[in-house]
C-alpha cells in the first residue's frame, strides 16, 4: 500500500507540479513558522523554570502605597529587611542580597564593562547554579572574590580555567583587585542570570554606608529568599504586614524608619521566580518582565499560520479532488472499496504533510537563528520539543488535509463520473468551503497585519514623540562617583571648555536613572491640605540650556537669585528653597493652571519651597509608564557638591562619536580611576522600546508569513479556477462579454472572500489593538489609516496574486475554449 | 446578402503538424434563410460554423456581415458585433452551471448594458416562447437535455439577433426532443430569424431552407429544399 501511496504522490508531482509544490510549499512555510514560533513561544515560558527548586523561590517586592501617587509594585526591597526577615520566619532556608549593577575591569587604562551582580556569600545557596570551576559555599566568601560566567572569562583570558587569576575592577571610582573563585557553568534555559557575567561580594563600605541597606525607605535592591517547603511561602507572605509594623515603625525623626504606622504607605511581596517572567512585566523596575498577551498572540500568530497553511491545503486539494473523479471512478469499476481508496488518499495527504514537514523543519532550522537575532533571544532548535510537536503536525495536517477529499473522492458514483461531461467540482457546498477557507485566511492575515501596522507605528511613535526636551545635540555621562565638591566644579569647567560643547549641566536624574528619590510634600489649598509624592531631581546652572525643557510658567532658576539655591541640608528645615515643578506635580496639587502655581508654598517635613517656575514634563522613563510628577531644586556648586550627579552635554558642530571621544577624554582628565560613558539619549532609552521594537519585528515576520500562506492560497484556487472555468468564459465571451468585462467578474469573484475578510478582520483587530494601546501610558490613537493600508495592501497583494491568472483565462479565444471540455 | 464568406480559410498549425480545416469557402447567405450544414466528422463544418460566429478567425479570406467586413476587426469589436447580431446553440448546451435558467438567459442582455426591467421582460417572453418558464429558477443540472437546449434556445433569441447559430442542436437530444427543438428553429425562421445550423441528421436538415453539404474543408454541394 505504501508503494502505492508513494507512487500516487510522486505521478501527481509530476503532472501537477504547481498544484504539489503550492501544497507543499504553503504547508512546509506554515509548519516552520509554527515550529519558530513555538521554540520562541517555549522559551519564554521555561524563563527560571530550570532554576533549581525554583518553586521555594522567591523574590521580595515593595509596594508603596504613597499619597498622590497611584499604588505600585517595584521589584526591590530595602536591603534592610534581610536580616529580619531571616530572624522572623524559620520557614526561609536562605537568602541573600542582589543588586544589578554594571562592574567595569581597568586594564592597561582601558575600562571594559560587564553585565555584573553585587550579592552575598549565601547567593549559591539560595540559588543552587552550578559552577564549571570553584566550590559554591567559598566563591563569595572573601571580599575581594569574584565569580565569572563562562563567556565573561574566555572574554578576559580567552579560556574557562581562570581561577585563581586576578581582574582588577573600578569601584565606586577606586581600582580594586579581584580573585576569580568561580566560573559559573552555561545554562540553555533562560533565567534571571543569564545575562549576568560578574558576581562579586558587596563591600562593607557599601553595607554600612549605604541608604539601600539602611533604609527601610528604599526599594533598590533585590532580596531572594528560599523556603523550606514551597507551601510556606503564602503563610508567610500573610504575615509580612505585621512584620512592616514590628520592624519599619519609628519616630518621625528617624530617618531611617517609615514613621508610627509605616504598613500604610509601604508593604512588603513574596514574587515567585517561577512565575516571575509574566509577572514582572507589571512591576516597576523589572527588566525581565514579558506581557503574557504578546507572547500568546506570537504563540497564536505561529498556530494561525499553520492553520492558514492548513487551510490552503485542504483547499486546493478539495478544489482538485474532481480532477480525481475519473481515476477513481475507474478504480472503483475495476473492483476498488470505498475503504481501500479512503486509506490510499489519506496516506497520500500524510505523506504530503511528512514532506512538508520536513521542509519545514529546515525552514525553522534557517529562521532560528533570525528570530534569534530580531528577539536578541538565545533562541535554539530544541529536538526534544521539535521531536514531539512535528509528527503530531504532520499527522493532522494530513488528516484534516486528507479527510474531506477522500471522503468526497470515495463517495463518487462511477458511472454517474464517467457518463459526465464536465469534471465534478464538489458543487456548491465544496465551493462555498473553499470561499469560506480563504475568507477566514485572508481575514487572520489581515488582522495581522493591522495589528502589524499598529505595533511599528507605536514603537517609531514611542522612540520619535517629544520628551519634553530635546534630543538631538544631547550627550549624558555616567553618574560622577562620590561627593567632591572641587571636582564636580573642575568636572563642569572641563567639559565646558571642550570644543563644540554649547554648555553643559548637572543633574541627579537622567534619562534611564538608575536610582530615584522621592518625597512627600504638602499643600494647603483652600478646599483643604493636599499631600503628593514627588520625585525629587537637583540641577545645576545650564541644566535648562542642555536639555531645553518647555517653561510653561513662571522662571528658571538664575544664580543671581540667592534663595534658587538649595539650602545645605543642616539648614533645610529653616530656609525656603525656590523649585520649580514640573506640569504633572502642579495638577496633582489641584492647580487649574501653571501659572496659578507660581508663588505658592509646598512643604516637606520642615522644609519650604516656593514654586518659582513650572516646565512640561521630561519623559525620562518608559513610554509605558506614567511621567512622575517632579520637584526640581537648584545647586550652584556654591556651597555643597550633588549626590552622584549626571552630567549632560549639549553640542553642535561635531559629529557625536568624535564629541563622545573628547568628552570621555575630557572626563578622564578630571576622574581618571573611573570611565565615562557618554552616550545619546536615544542609547539610553533604547531597553524600554526594545522590547516592543522586538515584537513588532516578529509581528511583521509573521503578518508577511500569513499573508504570503493567504496568497499562496488564493493563486493556487485562482489557478485552479482558471483552468475550470474555461468553457464558462468561452460562453461568455460567445454571447458578446469582452476581455474587460470578463476581467472584472473574474476579479470580483476571487476578490469576494477577500472584501468580506476586510470586514471580519478590521473590528478584530480595532478590539485587539485598543487593548494593546491601552497599557502605554503615551501611545497612538487608532486611525482608519491603519485599517485602509492594511485593506488596500491585502488587495493590491490579492489583485497581484491573481491578476496573471485572469488576464490568461480573460484572454482565451472563445472557439478554443468552448473546446475545451 | 446577409453574409458574404470570400476565399474563407482556416490553417490549425501545432509545432509539427499544419491542418486545414477551411479551404476556400466562398458562401452567400440571405436574411431570413434557414441553411443547414452537413458533411462527415472533421469536414470543417463547426469551424465554418465558429468563423461565422467570430469566435473563431479565418486565416485567410474575407467574411462580411450585413455590408461590414469582419476580420479586420478587434477583439472589442467582436464581442460588440456578437452581443448585438448573434444568437448561439450548442449540442452540449453550454449553460453555465452556477447560474440559474433565468440567469443563463439574461446573461446575453446584461453584457449589452440593458436596464434590467427591459431584461426582465425579454427573458420572460423568450422562456415562454420555448415553453421552459415554469423552469426559471432551476439549475442547468436539475433539468433534461430537452429543456436545457430550449434553455438555450431561449438564450439565442432573448437578444432578439440577426443571425442564430446552431452547431448540432439536436445532438444531444432523443427522438421527440429533437423534433421539438427543430419545430421551434422553423417557428423562428417562420418569424424572420436567419439560421445556420450545424447538423449530421438528414431529416433536420430537410427542414431547412437551403442545405450546404461539406466535404474535406470546402463547400461541395448547395441546394435548395423543396418544401
């Protein structure tokens, strides 16, 4: 039988090698995008899933409740609490600290930067990773040890036997030595330290010294903690609450504590690291965070294709099941049952699909390594998954390719088939399927590409909307290292002087900051006293010049005005400070307008500030997340140095990298010991639209998948109607219709299915899309715009698709073509 | 004279093989005839048949239609002359499937841009004219080879053309269809329709008018019938 099979498939290649190869082609397209799609899709889904013990994991969250300010999750805890939570709850196991931060290794006077982890000797424990050298109870045992990933040490010694070799490393703007002590072994599946390269112990400078490890006020770094049982995690998350209030609570006057009911504004959340990918993605401040929608539309977009190409299959091959009738009449005459001939034809259709399958794991073997490199995803063919997922492809893509012809082709009468003139089409109900076949393809191809549409528009929408200030002619350094008063001066005057620098500025915050602060400040409106937490940013004197904000009322800050200047904090609680706000602070305080802001007094704890001046908000942070509502204040370098300030740079005349070369070198002569990394705004705040700039590319790989499945489709049909329809357009053309009017009917009948998946898919993909949209905080409307490109192209496409075919059939001469039967 | 063929030829070349299947045709035929055509398999009858009704062209000679010569004209206008003059019936019928009785019918007046209550009522009046009305709303399949060809006799004449075609109309058909068919031809020529009609019976073709008997490609015989 299976010689039979075979033989069948191979005779029907060679006489129909448009009809095969369409088949084959669409479906082999659908099954390797389906296979791509899924690997992406899985590997989304196994994020920390190979973690040892991942289940007694958790990560310890912050969630503020503070006024002004809608209610948030961040992804970090104050440091604090460690040691607490530690002696509280026997159900933990372990934990340990972790801060992401960015190490850089000096050799020779050149700085190299490395993806790094700050954490503690307990890190292995609580994370049991495995070491390719070094034991994990001693890797970060000592101060100066240091642990690297596999890639990180054939980076510096071009091999993974390193241990015991030292890397000299800037910190906090000091060169100190390491000794590497571990080498972490390469994991395949994707968790919370793959991109990790550096691991090195926190210093004890930065344990006593530091706000994050003093404060409960902080959420900057990351507690883990590991449990005993996985069944004690909500036990003790229910008890967090209490222990907030036996720990966090103090006098107003420590700086340290929450106040007497600290549980009102600050809450502490266990956040499983199984279900941290999806989760994340509505924290603050969690890089790894995946919107579980997107990643089930690629998953759907992958199971939609090979549904199209399904589709296209189970077309053409109904289409041409009447092709069929005589060969199968003529069996059945020579003794064949209908049994006999439903097994011949579904194993005819299996076999398609196994070739098919074939092709298409070559094809998804090509397009790995592409969506790997669009998704920026360690994205690899995985034989285990491929190994299970294919053969069940192949045989329902066969069945459901297989099923209804062999049903139709077996049921045929022999004599009514061979006594026929015409070949049997399968009649109104198979061409009605077919419509409906390639409605729903088109209609899903469509939606895609609306959906395609939308999505590019808003990540070029995202990276071209105005901040607030300008970008272009902007440079921002990395943040100075520690509080030297004469060296910020020198650091300003040095880049200042650069040729093709306008000016240059301080500032605490810049675009993608590391660290915030923010504060409470009141004020006491006639209609009652009204309290907003604001983010807190200090400038220095042609700040406003280097990013060029919007003044919307009032002033800037001028030096000539003693009171802008920011009162040494040991003066703070008796001195006004002058502030400008930005326009989110001032409608958060209930001001109509921005000018009614100006003059007015705002106060924090003891301190008074005067609104001098009110700009358009900044957008420093993700287009997806709302502006802050911010206070600015104003130092001179008169008196007392910036904490960490930022520098920015604002030039012209100069092409950026030669501006970003003297820059850095003009940095180096101030701060030789620590690098600076100047780079354009752009750069920095290229992590918040990756993400969706990277989806958008598997969106338009996709949309181009489907449509091309569609029109894969809709030529073979065409082709097979060309070639039905022959005799009907000799009599056309015999009672006097011309080439144009056949065109048209002809173009009306194939474009019919196609104007009606117009209309399904626009209200699909207006609802999908709204959706979408609606989690950006500064996003695009939908306009029709996007739905008529997306029509007029699945057209223009269609019309290409199908137009050889009609002009061919158009063109028959009508004498022939009434011979043809 | 109606119809003037001159010299009338029609080569068929394949990449080896050259056939004719015209060979000098010199033919005259007036309005109002009723001429039947006869002759073997493969004489050239339909392809005379097919030239006459442009849908097929001559490779040589002339054909001129009511004083208007017809092979210099393009395929646009062609299709103009055949909407306006021509009525056609086959022996396999050519109904279009998907299309109702009604529908086949009308389809002749819509490529003439008729407005459609004008249409209406010529179809209406053409189905009673063949006795197929009470069949309007069937499909060709669900009719007998009798009704499907009164059917498309009904289509040849909705027009209301100078000229009906008629390539083995009884072909397909048994006894008492047949004879049917050839009562509505001659009631028609009766009426002033010029006829042609392609035929292998001798009693159908006694019915005619004149008879043009063929032979190889070329016209060896026309007479006229006594009747």
């Amino acid at each position: 039988m299976f010689a039979t099979i075979l033989k069948s498939v191979l005779r029907q290649m060679r006489r129909h090698p448009l009809y095969v190869g369409l088949n084959m082609f669409g479906l082999a397209l659908g099954v390797g995008v389906f296979l791509t799609l899924t690997l992406l899709v899985r590997y989304e889904y196994s994020f920390n899933a190979a973690l040892p013990d991942v289940d007694r994991l958790v990560r310890v969250d912050t969630h503020w409740t503070m006024p002004g300010t809608p209610p948030g999750e961040v992804a970090g805890s104050t440091f604090r609490a460690l040691p607490f939570l530690r002696e509280d709850f026997p159900e933990i196991e372990a934990g340990t600290r972790f801060e992401n931060t960015e190490l850089q290794t000096e050799q020779d006077g050149v700085f190299s930067s490395f993806v790094s982890g700050l954490t503690d000797p307990a890190f292995f424990s609580v994370f049991g990773l495995k070491l390719l050298h070094g034991a994990p109870d001693q890797a970060l045992a000592q101060p100066d040890g240091l642990v690297l990933s596999d890639h990180a040490a054939i980076r510096l010694f071009g091999t993974t036997e390193v241990m015991g070799r030292t890397v000299r490393l800037n910190r906090n703007g000091v060169t100190v030595t390491h000794t590497v002590t571990g080498v972490l072994a390469r994991r395949t599946t994707p968790d919370l330290f793959s991109g990790i390269e550096m691991m090195a112990p926190f210093s004890s400078e930065d344990m006593t010294t530091r706000f994050c490890f003093l404060s409960w006020g902080s959420d900057c770094g990351r507690i883990y903690l590991k449990f005993r049982r996985a069944g004690d995690i909500d036990a003790v998350s229910a008890r967090l609450r209490d222990f907030v209030m036996r720990h966090a609570a103090g006098a107003d006057s420590d700086s340290h504590a929450l106040g007497t009911h600290p549980e009102k504004i600050f809450g502490l959340l266990l956040a499983k690291l199984g279900e941290a990918r999806f989760r994340d993605f509505h924290v603050l401040y969690a890089e790894d965070g995946v919107d579980r929608t997107v990643i089930n539309s690629i998953g759907l977009m992958g199971l939609l294709a090979l549904a199209l190409a399904c589709a296209n299959a189970v077309n053409l091959a109904t289409a041409r099941a009447g092709l069929r009738a005589r060969e199968v009449a003529i069996r059945k005459t020579l003794g064949a049952s209908r049994r006999t001939l439903l097994v011949q034809f579904m194993g005819e259709a299996v076999l398609v699909a196994f070739i098919a399958g074939v092709l298409g794991l070559a094809l998804c073997e090509l397009l790995v390594p592409e969506v790997a490199s669009l998704t920026g995803e360690a994205l690899v063919v995985r034989y285990g998954l491929v190994g299970v997922v294919l053969p069940l492809i192949i045989l329902v893509c066969g069945f459901a390719c297989g099923i209804y012809p062999s049903l139709i082709l077996s049921g045929y009468r022999p004599a009514a088939v061979l006594a026929a003139a015409r070949m049997p089409s399968g009649g109104r109900g198979a061409a009605r399927l077919r419509d409906a076949l390639v409605t729903g393809q088109f209609g899903i191809a469509i939606t895609i590409v609306i959906c395609m549409l939308v999505i590019n528009h808003q990540t070029v929408f995202m990276r071209t909307a105005d901040p607030g200030y300008v970008r272009s002619g902007l440079l921002i350094g990395s943040a100075m290292p520690g509080h030297d008063l004469a060296a910020q001066r020198k650091m300003l005057d040095a880049l200042r002087a650069v040729p093709g620098v306008i000016t240059a500025g301080f500032g605490e915050l810049a675009p993608r900051p590391d660290t915030k602060n923010l504060g409470t400040y009141s004020y006491d409106r006639p209609a009652g006293p009204v309290s907003v937490y604001l983010l807190q940013d200090v400038v220095s004197v042609s700040y406003f010049e280097v990013y060029r904000p919007r003044l919307l009322a009032g002033r800037w800050f001028d030096a000539a005005h003693g009171q802008d200047d920011l009162p040494p904090r040991d003066e703070a609680p008796t001195r006004k400070a002058n502030v400008v706000l930005n326009a989110g602070a001032v409608s958060r305080f209930g001001f109509a307008a921005p000018d009614q802001a100006i003059g007015k007094i705002i106060k924090s704890g003891g301190m008074t500030a005067r609104i001098i001046g009110v700009i358009d908000d900044m957008r420093f942070e993700s287009p997806r997340q709302a502006i802050y509502p911010e206070i600015i204040f104003f130092n001179t370098l008169a008196n007392q140095p910036f904490n960490d300030p930022i520098p920015a740079v604002r030039f012209q005349g100069i092409v950026e990298a030669d501006m970003v070369r003297r820059l850095n070198r003009a940095w180096a002569g101030i701060l030789p010991d620590a690098s600076s990394d100047f780079s354009a705004v752009d750069a920095r705040m290229s992590a918040y639209y990756s993400g969706d700039e990277r989806r958008g590319r598997i969106f338009t790989l996709g949309a181009a998948a489907a449509l091309l499945i569609a029109c894969l489709g809709l030529y073979g049909l065409a082709a097979f109607a060309a070639a039905r329809r022959v005799h009907e357009i000799g009599i056309r053309k015999t009672l006097g219709a011309t080439g144009r009017q056949i065109v048209a009917l002809l173009l009306g009948d194939f474009l019919r299915p196609v104007a009606l998946s117009c209309v399904l898919a626009c209200p699909v993909a207006w609802v999908v899309m709204r959706r979408w949209l609606a989690g950006f905080d500064e996003r695009i409307t939908l306009t029709p715009a996007h739905f008529l490109i997306a029509v007029a192209g699945a057209f223009a496409i269609a019309i290409l698709t199908v137009l050889g075919q009609t002009f061919h059939l158009a063109r028959a001469e009508p004498a022939r073509a009434l011979r043809a039967e | 004279m109606l119809i003037s063929l001159s010299h009338i030829q029609r080569l068929y070349r394949s990449d080896e093989v050259e056939t004719t299947a015209l060979l000098d045709i010199e033919l005259g035929i007036e309005a109002g005839e009723f001429v039947a055509i006869m002759g073997p398999s493969g004489c050239g009858k339909s392809t005379l048949l097919n030239i006459l009704g442009t849908i097929d062209r001559p490779t040589g000679g002339s054909y001129s239609f009511g004083g208007q010569e017809l092979t210099e004209l393009g395929e646009a206008a062609l299709a103009a002359f055949r909407r306006e003059n021509l009525g056609y019936v086959f022996q396999s019928f050519n109904l279009i499937d998907e299309l109702t009785i009604e529908e086949n019918i009308e389809l002749a007046l819509i490529y003439r841009r008729m407005p459609k209550a004008e249409r209406r009522r010529r179809v209406a009046h053409a189905m009673d004219h063949v006795g197929i009305a009470h069949r309007a709303r069937h499909y060709p399949s669900q009719l007998s080879g009798g009704q499907q060809q009164r059917a498309a006799i009904a289509r040849a004449i909705v027009g209301e053309p100078r000229l009906i075609l008629a390539d083995e109309p009884t072909g397909n058909l048994d006894t008492e269809n047949g004879a049917q068919v050839m009562d509505i031809l001659q009631r028609l020529n009766d009426e002033g329709a010029t006829i042609v009609m392609v035929t292998h019976s001798p009693s159908h073709a006694d019915l005619a008018k004149r008879r043009v008997d063929m032979l190889d490609g070329q016209v060896v015989i026309s007479v006229r019938n006594a009747i």
